[in-house]
C-alpha cells in the first residue's frame, strides 16, 4: 500500500476510535459524572456538533495552504483535545472537549478524500478513498473494541488516552510519509461557495445526514440494546462492538466496488434499502442472544456499504470546489450522528425501550432512499432540459 495512504488510513482509524468508543463505554460516563444514559447521549451530539462547524470553517481556512501542512495541523488538535478529553471533571468540561475534539474530523477527511483520489492509479480514486475510510473501519473491528473493554473493565478515562496515543502515531506517520502536496484548492474563498448553488449537493447532504442517521440511531445504544434487551453480560458488548467493526471493514470495500459496478447513487439506494430491512428485523430478534449479534455484524457491513459512494457521490457534484464539498459531506454525516442519537433517544427516553431506536433507524434510511430517488429524477430532469435547449 502507499504509505501517504496508510498514514491517512491511520488518522481514519484515530477519528474512528474516538467518534466510536464513547458509545460502547456511554453507561460508564454516565455513572461517572452521574447523569442518565440518554444525557451521557449529548457528549455523542457535541463531539458531531464540532465536526459539523469545523469541516467547511476549517477546510476553507486551510485550502490555501499545502495539504500535507494542513493535514497536520489538524491531526495535532484532534490529539491534544482528546487526550485532555480523558481529564474531564464533569459533565460540562467533557462536553466542551467532545466539541473541541470534533472539529478537525470533517476537514481532515474532506481534504483526505480529495487527496486519497489523487494518490490512486487512475479509475481507482474509489479504491484510494476506501484505503482511506479503511482506518475508520478498522478502528471499529480492533481500536473500539479494545477501548470499550478497557473503559468498561479500568476506566473511561483510559479510553480517549488510548486516542491521543493514536494521534501520536498519526502525527508521526503523516510527517514521514505523506509527500509534499499543493494546496487543496485555488480558488478564492466566494469562488468557492459557488457550490451552494447546486441543488444536487444540498440534495446529497441531506441524503447523508438523515440516511447516515438511521446507522446512528441503532448504533448510540448498541451497549444496553446488547446487554438489557438481549441479556448478554457487559462483557459481551466488545465482542459485539468487533461484529460491527468486522462489518464495517468488508462493507468498507463491497461500497467501493458497487460504486465502480453501478453509479454511486444506485448503490446508495442499494444499500439504505437493504438498512431499513435490517434495522426492521433487528427489532424483532434483537431479544435472540445469537441473533442479536448475527444482526450487529450485518447491520455494520450494510451501512459501511454507504461511505465510499456517498463520498464519491459529492466530490462529483462539488466540481471545481471537491475538497469543500468532500468536507461538507462529512458535516453531514455527524449531522447524521447527532440527530439519530438524538431521535433515537426521544422513545427510549419515555419507555418504549431500546428496540424503538431501530424503528428510528428504519425511518430515517427510508427517507434517504426516497431522497436518492429524487436526485435521479433531477438529474433525468437536467437531461430533458438539455435536449430541448439543445
């Protein structure tokens, strides 16, 4: 593999790892600072919250410097703040850290998705930018697992230590390995806003945000969905975290396949398609001990499915300003984390239990299919209109 691919690969596995973890130890913050479990939830939201501000802020305060800088820059914040996350003393303090920590998540995979494409053979940007989001991927299959059972067993703190260990590495590893890179973009900053024209982007980031967010309603309360409604012991929530995480890894790349195979769309609706009969499912077996896990492990490898053609799908639409438009994708996303934790969380909060959060979950992939349906049409639309003009 290139090594500038693997260094991003392993800033992936660090923003994976600390955007993860804190749902499989969420019971265990919760007790610590003395709040409930859907509480514990908002240090989910901050942490999205800050992904979502940095990434364009961020990404186009950076776009005139060289990428390989910047890049760096950014993994240095992402390690200071979630290493001083593990020294919170309250709810307060750790919700301002969790925010802080976010904001160099969107802009260091925006940039990096541009550049992972660049780096690639041509016709493989897809297979760069899964090299990529592989680290993430990985981070859930062995990082989270090993954070979750260190949190649950030791101490939550020793978790986000375990993060700023990894962005050390990932400091280190983009320093010798990532060559010299020109700026991300030479455009001038409204040049660059252009973009927000296209209905088409404002159609695919609404698409990620509430498609995404079905994952994340299932996802944020994985930890008593594994233990309250199935009855598996506390133990048994890492071994479901490495299911998901080994889902996740082979879903990773059966998106960049289907992404090459068929557009980026058609995939997408493939496979929020195939979310919403999961995540249905998974409310009537989530009580089976085995069944429960057998779906954790499928659920991880649907929705992973989704992040190379949803990225690829953006970058096309963003021509001329791809870096922006990657990093918005990725605001998006933690939209996406946030309101599904959120809305998830409404039913569990008044009783309906933990199964209700894959109802939730259903839900929100339906309407990202009926979303991507009509990014079709628009585009038959444009089409039809050229002809004519034609």
């Amino acid at each position: 593999m290139n090594k500038a691919l693997l260094s991003l690969a392993i800033g992936g596995f660090g923003i994976g790892l600390t955007e993860f973890v804190i749902m499989g130890i969420l019971p265990e913050i919760a007790t610590a600072f003395d709040i409930s479990i859907p509480k514990a939830g908002h240090f989910i939201s901050a942490y999205a919250l800050g992904v979502v501000i940095g990434a364009p802020i961020l990404t186009s305060l950076g776009s005139k410097w060289p990428a390989h800088k910047v890049l760096l820059l950014l993994m240095l914040w992402f390690t200071v703040f979630n290493t001083l996350s593990a020294f919170a003393t309250g709810y307060h303090s750790f919700l301002i850290l969790r925010f802080l920590s976010g904001l160099p998540h969107g802009a260091f995979f925006g940039i990096g998705a541009v550049v992972a494409g660049k780096l690639s053979k041509p016709g493989k940007a897809a297979q760069g930018i899964a090299i990529m989001f592989s680290g993430l991927t990985f981070a859930n299959l062995l990082g989270v697992p090993l954070g979750t059972y260190l949190g649950k067993h030791f101490s939550w703190n020793i978790s986000f230590l375990l993060v700023g260990f990894v962005g050390v590495l990932v400091v280190l590893s983009i320093k010798l390995w990532m060559p010299s890179l020109k700026q991300s973009s030479e455009n001038k900053f409204f040049e660059e806003l252009k973009i927000f024209k296209r209905l088409e982007l404002w159609l695919i980031i609404l698409l990620t945000t509430i498609g995404t967010g079905g994952f994340f309603a299932w996802y944020s309360y994985i930890s008593p969905l594994i233990t309250d409604v199935a009855g598996h012991p506390t133990e048994m929530v890492s071994i479901a975290m490495i299911l998901a995480g080994l889902g996740m890894v082979i879903g990773n790349f059966m998106g960049a396949k289907l992404a090459e195979k068929f557009t980026p769309i058609y995939a997408i609706i493939i496979t929020l398609s195939c979310m919403v009969i999961c995540l249905a499912l998974n409310t009537i077996l989530a009580s089976d001990k085995v069944m429960v896990l057998v779906m954790t492990f499928i659920i991880g490898a649907v929705t992973f499915c989704l992040s190379t053609p949803i990225q690829v799908a953006i970058i096309n639409a963003s021509k001329g300003s791809e870096t922006l438009g990657s990093s918005l994708n990725q605001s998006a996303f933690n939209i996406g984390n946030a309101s599904g934790a959120y809305f998830a969380g409404l039913p569990i909060a008044m009783g309906y239990g933990y199964t209700s959060a894959d109802w939730v979950g259903a839900a929100m992939a339906s309407i990202g299919v009926l979303i991507a349906i009509g990014i079709i049409m628009l585009r038959k639309h444009h089409k039809k209109q050229a002809v004519l003009e034609a």
